[in-house]
C-alpha cells in the first residue's frame, strides 16, 4: 500500500491516521488535502517517490545512530545507486572487510522494499565498494594469468558471497582456469585452478607444426 485517503476532525488527525496506517514517518511522505470543512478533513497520504523516499530513510537511518551524512543517489541500468559521505567516519560505516556496510544494505533494501518491491539498491560508502570491485576483478585476472602459466592452484583472501560472485563473473571471461571453495563460512578460501581444458589447449599448443619444427 502506497497511497492512503483517511479523514479526521482536522488536518493534523487526519495526517496522523494516514501515517499510522503506512507506517511511517511525516518526512517519508507527500500529502494533499482532498477537502475540509469545520466537521472533517480528508487528505490523501501517499509515500514519496523511490529517490526521495531512500534519501529521507538513509538521512533518518544514520542521523539517529549520530552520523552527518551527505548522501547522492543515482540511477543506473539495475536500480539506485545509493553513496553516503561523511567527514570522519567512513571507515566506522564500512566495518571490517565490509560487513557493517553490508548489514546496511541489508536493513536500508528490507526498508525500503516494502513500499518499492521491485526497485533494486547498491549501498556504497565513499565509494568503497566500487573500488573494492575494481580492485577484485583486477587482482583475480592477475592470479588467473599466473595460474595458466604456472599450471598451479592459487588461493584468493577470504571473500564474501557476494565478492566471490564478482570473482566468478570475472574468471568467466578468461579460459582455462575455474574456481572452487575450500572450508565453510567464514573461514572458507577460494582457490583459483587450472580447468579440465587447460591442459589440452596447452598439449595442443606444444604439438603445433611451429613448436615441432623447433624441438627438431
């Protein structure tokens, strides 16, 4: 439900029975006064739009935990985009190895997917994760090029689910080499190995016409 018409003895009662009934604040909605006369007011009680409904639930969110946030919302092919600044405390919203910034992401999606159910949110931090994703599919290209010239498994750090997918979708694109998990939760390693084709694309190589003409 996204849109409410309630009525009371005046504007304030009438707004206030609107808001209980979506269950929000005044700030996360727009309302408009349908009529009103010395008996009664009706209003219309509607839940803002996508980008000003995350903006006010973000600011509301981190301001009563004691942040100063400045918050930017942008939209991209998948959904918001959405990036909190503040001036000393990034690294306290980020957590380690990303895990507070993933639990808000959690609780700011779950939020906001009452109202929004199919609009899709990327929660960032100075833009952490942007970079965090850049320097994975970078890292994970460079352990792969290794892994095809050596022949030998290499391990990545620890990496979340969500990481881990970023990895795979990287892998994906180079040939012959495949990744794996080894352990469970937290202490679950990924692993980087030659695949089942690598050997044959490099037998393949070895026993072309060039490299047959140079051993003889």
């Amino acid at each position: 439900m996204k849109v409410v018409e309630t009525s009371g003895k005046d504007l304030n009662e009438a707004l206030e029975i609107g808001l209980n009934t979506l269950r929000v604040r005044k700030e996360e909605v727009d309302y408009e006064v349908l009529s009103e006369d010395e008996e009664k007011t009706v209003v219309k009680v509607a839940i803002k739009e996508p980008r000003k409904h995350l903006q006010e639930l973000t600011n509301f969110i981190l301001s009563s935990c004691g942040f100063r946030p400045t918050i930017s919302i942008s939209r991209d092919g998948k959904g918001l985009y959405l990036n909190i600044k503040t001036k000393h405390t990034d690294a306290i919203l980020i957590g380690k190895k990303g895990e507070t910034l993933w639990a808000l992401q959690y609780l700011i999606s779950r939020l906001m997917k009452r109202y929004h159910p199919n609009l899709k949110i990327l929660v960032d931090v100075g833009g952490y994760r942007m970079r965090r994703n850049n320097f994975l599919k970078k890292k994970a290209e460079a352990i792969a090029r290794i892994v095809l010239e050596t022949g030998r498994e290499m391990a990545l750090d620890p990496l979340t689910k969500k990481e881990q997918q970023i990895v795979e979708s990287k892998l994906s694109e180079i040939k012959g080499v495949k990744i794996y998990t080894i352990g469970k939760g937290v202490s679950k390693n990924v692993i980087i190995a030659p695949s089942d084709d690598a050997g044959s694309n490099k037998a393949a190589s070895d026993e072309s016409p060039a490299n047959k003409a140079e051993s003889e």
